[in-house]
C-alpha cells in the first residue's frame, strides 16, 4: 500500500527523470553537469533522485550531503556529510578549521580521481551557509571537466530577494547547467491515485495536489469515509494519534532533530528501547535511513507537524535532553558539527548560561574557518543572555560580536556602534584600558567604512593616547598601525611611513605577526602610491603572512591594497590576478564588504583597459547590493558615472555628482580626486568650459605635496585641454612618461605609450589633438570603444579644421564593433570557443564545423594562446567570469 502511494511523488515526473539521465550520461563522458531541482516543501525533490539513483545500472558512487533548518547553518554542513562517504579527509579538513581553498581544492583533486563517475547531491541549498553556496559555484565553474553529475535541490519561493543562492544562480555557466522545476500533480493524477473522482477532487481540493499531502492523506484512509480532514496537519496527528503512546513519545522527541540522527546518537538519547521503537517506525513506514544510515522522518513535513503539536514547554525539554545527549557523545568538545547542533538546542532550551558557555567557543570555530556570518550569529544568541554574564565575560562578547558583525557586514551598523561602545565602557569598569584602546581602534574602522573620517581618526588619536601610558603592548602598536591608515588614506603618505614603521618596530619587539602584517600594509601602499623603494615587497610580506596565519582581514586588505597600487602603476595583468584572488578569498570567508568594494576597483580596471560595457556591468552589479557601507560602494559608483559618460549613457551626471557628494563626506583625496576629474571629461565632452573650469580649480585647492604623480598629471593634461594655464614646477620630469609627452606636445608618441600601456581610450584622446592622420585613428578607437562622445567630439573637431572629408564613416548599427573580439579571436576561432565551453572535444567540434581535427586542434590551441591559458578549463573560468569574452556565436 505505501509503495503505492509513494508512486504519488513520481508521477507526472517523466521529464524531469530524462533530464537527469541525459545528464548522468554527459558526466560518465567526462562531460559533467549540474542540475538544480526547484519546488515547494513535499513536491517529491528527494524521492524523484532517489528513483534516479535506483534506475542506474552502472553503479556510480552516490554521495549525499545535507543542510539542515537551523536559524545559524552549520558551515559547510552539506560537503561535512558527502566528505564521510567520499573523502574523510574533506571531514577532518573542516573540522581543524582549514581554509575554504584547501578544502575546494582537495574536493577538486580528489573528484578528478575518481575512476567511475559519481554523483554528489546537495539538498536544501535555501537552508545553507554561505561557504556551501560558494562551494557550489565553484563546482559549477569546473564541473565541465569531471566524471560528476552534481544534483542541488532548493526551494527557490521562499528566498528572500538579495539571498546569496539568488546571487549565483545566474552564474552558473548555461552549458554545463539543467534547471528542474516540479509542479504539482495534476487533478487528474490525484483522482487516478485515489480511485474515484469525488474522492480525487476531495484530496486535490485539500491538498492542492502536493505530492507528500497525497500521499499522507491516502495513506491516512480518513477520506474514505466521506469526511476529508481540513489540514494535511490534521492527518498526520490523526495517524500518529492511532500508534501505541511509546512510540508517538518517541517521535514527539525525534520531531526536534532537523536532520535527523545516527544510530549511536539515538542510544545516547532513548536507550536501548529507543532503538527497539526507532527500527518499529522504520518498518510501520514513519521513519528511514537516509543513503548515509541517518535516521529520518519519512518525510519532514510530516516531522514539522508533530513538533506543532507539542507545547512550547514539551518542546525546551525535549531540546534539554537532546543537548544532553550531544554533550555526553565522543568528541562533543572538538567536534565542530556536535558543537553546532548542541548550541542549537541549548538555545531553544533557554539555558542562558549554557549557550553563554557554547557560544564564543562554537564562533570561534566557525571565525577560523572564514565563517564570519555565522560566528556573529552564534555570538547574537548569547549576547540576548548578557545580562547574566560577569562584566569581563560581557565585555568579550560585545567586542567579539561587533567585530564579526564588522567582518560579515551583517545586521545594523549602529548595533555594532552601541556594541563596541558596550565592551569599551564595560572594559574601562574593570580598569582594562588595553582592551579601552584595541575597541577603539576596532570603532574607528567602523565610522571609517561608513564615511565618517573625522570620528574615526578622533578615536585613533584617543587610543593612542590612553595606550601610551601603559608601555609596550600589543594595542599600542595596533593604535600607532591604526593611526598609519587613516593617514595613508588622507594621502598623507610620509606621516603615514612614520606612524607605521613606529607600529613595525613595536610589533617586532613584542613579537606580535598579526599587528606587523598591519602595519607592513600601511607602508608598503604609501611607499608604493609614492613611488618609493621596496613597497611592493612590503606588501607581499603583508598577504603572505596574513595568509599564513588565518588572518582573514587583514589578508582582505592586503589584497585590495596590492591591487589597486598594481592598477595605478598601470601594471594591469598583476593587478587583475591581485583582485580575482581577492574576491574569491573574501567571499569564501564571509567578507561581503571587502568582496564589493574589489568588485568596484575591478570594473576601474575594465575601465582602465577599455572594456566599457564590463565595467558597467560589474559596477552596476556592485550597487544593488543593498546597506553596503559607503567607503565600500564608492569605487564602484565613481566608475559607473564614468564609463557611462564615456559611453553616452543617460544620468552619467548625476551618478558622478552623487560620488562626488559621497566622496566629499570622506574629506579622502582618493574618493574626491578621481570623480571631479571624470566631471571635467565629462564637461570637457559636452563642450562644457565652465562646468570643466570649476572643477579644475577645486581640485587645483587640493594639490599638495603628497599628490601623487598620476593624480597630478592628470589634473595639468585637463587644465591644457580645458585651454586653461598650467605650471610644469620642478621635478615635472618625474611624471609618468605619457602625461608628460601630452603636456610637452608630443601627442604622437604620447598615445603611443598609453597603447603600450593598454589603455586605448587614453591613448584615442591624446591622439584627437594631433594630426589629421592621429585624429582618424582616434575616432576609429573611438567608435570601436562604444565611446560615442567622444567620437562625436573628435569629428566635430575634423569638420572645423575641415578634416572632416579624412575622418572614417560613423558606423551603422552594432557591426563595426561586434565583429572585433577583445582578445582578437578571428571568426573561426570564436565558433571553436563557442563549443569548446559547451564541452565539447576537438573531435566533437570537428564533426560540428565539419573541418578536419587536425584543423580544430590548431584553432584551440590558438583560443588557449589568446586567452593565455594552458587548458581548457582555465578558458571556461574566464569565459564564465568575463562574458563578453564569449564573442560571436556562430555555429
């Protein structure tokens, strides 16, 4: 009868099983795919796979990995369940704490390997952690290549707008990627199901044909008599009421474990006849091992509507035993999943002070591991217990909360305001002024990334103060490093040198690595912005010792920095390797804010290079992101103001005069420097001499000593172009080499330089003040650019040298442009692209193009030269991560 009825969840499913067939049989060809199955709670997500499963005679290797409903996920939960049947050192690599890239990369390794093809399947990717989303990313990045079919189930109608599964699943390659969305069984297959048409349409009207509803109705048998039950709710109770009392206790108790239990686990908390009653359950059909021996309600709908039932006192009992129980199982203390699920429990149990224990030990952990959204959240439930904690123990939580909260960008900033102020009032009652100091420090970065410089170098300046008089200690030197930023950030770069070699020199008396990979930052970026020796070396030291030691942050900045000193070099291939690094390591732990703000540096860098409609791209991606501090969205706006007046874009004004109000909040050169100089080109476009003059002259108030080569550069080329006067003073031999042969009138070598930098629109614009000949090779670097504005310019200016007859034709349409590929992939060679990242072989190809193979093989290796890529995979990543690079698709 129940084999019947659980046919229920497989019909109507026809399409959805050849899917994942067509799939499985690419991924035995080396050909993976991943497959995401959408649909409501009960839809038969589960029982769809595991017919699927069943119906494979190859016998591949099946590995199931879970994640569970509870308010704080376990990280990653999912990959901790599949690494028990696939690679136990996956297991034990979560546990030490290990940084997300190790693990990836010894997944990756180890599915590389494998000699039969396997399948890996994640459920309910709605409940994950941030680190399994990326995980899924990453395998949808590389899957192309692997003999691994990859199953995601999810419920994507109950994620909110911005959840971070939205977020990628657009980014998942489409050739490599099957979408499965299960609807509701049809009236007709309920009515065939229940026997009879009143009967069917009694159930469909109650049930709305959800495929576990049916089935727990049919199985029920309470609508035979006529008397359909109102709920689904209503007949699970009925059913359970009908069972001797042992056994419904048993799984009133059961009802509380989200994602089940393990044999051994059940003995620690029923005994031994509770697990005489859990194998009664499994044969009455109420319970089942799942494919790793977890014991499991049959359906969790079924488990939610018995933990409904029960009061809320039953319910903190039963989470008091099962907490109990945990602590009393081997390991609970180093096992990071045990630790997790006790916290869970302990906290619906309302023991204040027992979550008060767990709960910075738990976030800790999860802290190492990159896991910053989770640490807060664990540390959110023990701060709602704070009143019960000594002023020591309150102290710490405040000061760890806030700063994870910091890290992750999660919750209100002003909470995390109030918070730092709890620890430092808290701190300074026990007379601990080092800790005064270090929160200090700690708030000052807060009010920086919100915009708020003043305050934050007034609480640098203070920590200093009340640190001093205390000696050598750690928080000094991280006030003296603290105080070396925000000068650096002010372009105070000579202050900034002193401030940090003094937090240098401490740290190295103290022996203290964390504070010195701080300060190495600080110094290397203001020697670097200012052309000083031995910068870049310092800022090397920096990330590898912050890599070294887990030092998530720092690592972060380390990162950023790098890159955007890189990018002003014009060193541009280092700078984009320093920034794709960067996202990728700050979003594996949780960096949200620092992930957005090197998108932001990464689209100027798009910008930098000419590739207008990727920076767009990226840039607009950045800003809808929603309570992204200031400083952090900054980069990005300034950059969309920009290349959409370079492109002809409506609201470019408007988006700039925004960045500039913002930036101006900062009182930092860097937020202020660069968008009035976009406002000057975008005036100078417009022919708009007055706008240009007057944000020339503001920025003529800001030239100081500390201005960099490039910042100053720039401003005496706008003020020449702008007809306005200019001082070439002392040292101007010193400027970078195409500024100065612009300003000393040598446009032709002038633009010269900027292609050999890479920067075509640079170059174009030197080169519409030369020559005839210069003039037409800049409205065709124009027109190639989508730089419409300034084409436009520079044929008005042929027509009144009368030059105009010289000038090439404006381009019809998109065809000019179109058939032009970034990294100059003739026609041929993009056909070869366009199935190579569809996976398929040269052979494949050869058939499909019909050329020979020997034909194919050259054309790909030529797509790998272009691409600077030593395979294949490395070419599906960039094509994945840059989609313009796809080009003309013709087949």
């Amino acid at each position: 009868m129940l084999q019947r009825h659980d046919g229920a969840i497989f019909h109507e499913r026809e399409d959805a099983m050849r899917t994942l067939l067509s799939a499985y049989q690419s991924a035995r060809s080396a050909k993976g795919r991943l497959i995401l199955i959408d649909g409501e709670a009960g839809i038969g997500k589960t029982t769809l796979i595991q017919r699927f499963c069943a119906q494979l005679s190859d016998a591949p290797d099946i590995h199931w990995g879970w994640n569970d409903p509870y308010p704080t996920p376990r990280p990653l939960g999912a990959l901790q369940d599949i690494g028990a049947t696939l690679d136990m050192q996956l297991d034990e690599m979560i546990d030490r704490g290990s940084s997300q890239d190790q693990i990836f990369a010894s997944l990756l390794k180890t599915l590389m390997a494998v000699p039969k093809p396997n399948i890996l399947i994640i459920e309910d990717l709605h409940w994950a952690d941030q680190a399994t989303v990326d995980l899924v990313r990453f395998l949808g990045r590389r899957i192309s290549l692997l003999r691994v079919l990859a199953i995601i189930t999810l419920r994507r109608g109950e994620l909110e707008r911005d959840h971070a599964v939205n977020q990628i699943l657009g980014d998942l390659p489409a050739a490599v990627t099957g979408r499965v969305e299960l609807q509701p069984l049809s009236p007709d297959a309920v009515t065939a199901l229940a026997g009879n048409p009143d009967r069917g349409q009694q159930i469909y009207a109650t049930t709305l044909g959800n495929p576990f509803f049916v089935t727990e109705l049919l199985a029920d048998g309470l609508s035979s008599n006529g008397h359909a039950p109102a709920s689904v709710r209503d007949a699970v109770w009925a059913r359970w009421s009908r069972l001797p009392d042992a056994m419904r206790d048993f799984l009133d108790l059961f009802s509380m474990l989200p994602s089940g239990a393990t044999r051994p686990f059940v003995a620690a908390l029923a005994g031994a006849q509770g697990e005489r009653i859990a194998e009664q359950c499994v044969e009455r059909g109420l319970l089942r091992y799942d494919e790793q021996g977890m014991l499991v309600f049959r359906h969790d709908l079924a488990r939610q509507a018995t933990q409904e039932r029960l009061s809320p006192l039953a319910q903190r009992d039963f989470h008091t035993r099962i907490a109990t129980a945990l602590g009393s199982m081997p390991h609970a203390q180093s096992d990071t999943r045990i630790s997790a699920q006790r916290l869970h429990h302990l906290t619906l149990s309302g023991d204040a002070r027992a979550v008060l224990d767990l709960a910075p030990r738990v976030a800790s952990r999860a802290a190492s591991m990159g896991a910053h959204q989770q640490a807060a959240n664990y540390l959110r439930e023990a701060i709602k217990h704070v009143a019960l904690a000594p002023p020591d123990i309150a102290a710490q939580l405040y000061e760890d909360w806030a700063k994870e909260t910091f890290l992750a960008n999660v919750g209100a900033p002003e909470d995390a305001v109030q918070a730092f102020g709890f620890a430092i009032a808290l701190w300074r009652s026990q007379l601990r002024i080092d800790k005064v100091g270090l929160n200090l420090c700690r708030l000052a970065r807060l009010h920086w990334r919100h915009g708020e410089t003043e305050r934050a170098v007034g609480f640098t300046e203070q920590a200093v103060c009340e640190l001093e008089p205390l000696g050598p200690t750690p928080e000094l030197a991280l006030a003296y490093s603290t105080r070396s930023q925000f000068l650096m950030l002010q372009d105070r770069f000579a202050e900034a040198i002193t401030w940090g070699r003094r937090a240098m020199d401490l740290s190295d008396q103290l022996n203290h690595v964390e504070i010195r990979a701080h300060a190495l930052n600080n110094v290397g970026t203001a020697l670097m912005i200012t052309g000083g020796a031995g910068g870049d070396r310092l800022l090397e030291d920096s990330l590898r010792i912050s890599l070294d030691h887990g030092f998530h942050d720092h690592a972060s900045r380390a990162y950023t920095n790098y890159a955007e000193c890189r990018m002003i070099e014009r060193a541009f291939e280092a700078a984009d390797v320093l920034m794709t690094e960067g996202i990728s390591f700050c979003a594996q732990h949780d960096l949200d804010p620092a992930v957005h703000y090197l998108l932001g540096r990464h689209a100027q860098l798009r910008m930098e290079q000419g590739r207008f409609h990727e920076a767009e791209t990226i840039a607009n991606g950045v800003l809808q992101k929603s309570n992204l501090p200031r400083v952090m969205r900054l980069p990005a706006l300034s950059v969309l103001g920009r290349v959409r007046a370079r492109l002809g874009v409506a609201g470019a004004n408007d988006l700039l005069q925004r960045a500039l109000e913002e930036g101006l909040v900062t009182g930092e050169p860097q937020r202020i420097i660069p968008v009035r100089l976009s406002l000057v080109e975008l005036a100078w476009l417009c022919d708009d001499m007055a706008s240009a003059t007057t944000q020339l002259e503001a920025l003529g108030a800001l030239k100081g000593p500390d201005l960099s080569g490039w910042d100053l550069s720039e401003l005496l080329v706008w003020r020449r172009r702008c007809g306005l006067s200019f001082d070439l003073e002392p040292g101007f031999s010193s400027l970078p080499a195409p500024r100065l042969a612009e300003l000393e009138g040598d446009y032709d070598r002038a633009s010269q330089l900027w292609l050999e930098l890479q920067q075509p629109y640079e170059s174009a614009l030197v080169a519409m003040q030369g020559s005839a000949s210069l003039l037409a090779q800049a409205v065709v670097a124009f027109d190639a650019l989508g730089a419409k504005p300034a084409a436009s310019l520079a044929r008005r200016r042929a027509q009144q040298f009368g030059l105009d007859g010289l000038m090439p034709k404006v381009p019809r349409g998109p065809y000019a442009s179109a058939r032009r590929h970034p990294l100059g992939l003739t026609t041929s060679e993009q056909n070869v692209l366009s199935l190579l990242i569809q996976g398929l072989s040269n052979k494949e190809i050869a058939i499909r193009l019909s050329r020979s193979t020997r034909t194919i093989e050259h054309q790909v290796s030529a797509v790998l030269s272009k691409f600077n890529a030593t395979n294949r995979m490395e070419v599906l990543l960039r094509v994945t991560n840059e989609p313009y690079l796809k080009g003309d698709r013709v087949q």
